[in-house]
C-alpha cells in the first residue's frame, strides 16, 4: 500500500517538475525575442 502511494507521488511530483521546467523553457525564450 504505502509503495503504490510513493510510486504515486513520485509520479505527481515528476509530472509538476516536468511542467515547470517547460514553463521557464518558454518564459526564457519569450524574454530573449
């Protein structure tokens, strides 16, 4: 039980993480042009 629930919030995490990294990825390209 508690393995399914870290599995799941590794997965959460890694998915929120993935998200931010795309949003400063495109925030910076937005402020160099």
């Amino acid at each position: 039980m508690f393995g399914k629930l870290k599995n799941r919030l590794g997965m959460i995490l890694g998915r929120i993480s993935l998200l931010l990294c795309i949003q400063h990825r495109d925030g910076s390209l937005t402020r160099k042009k």
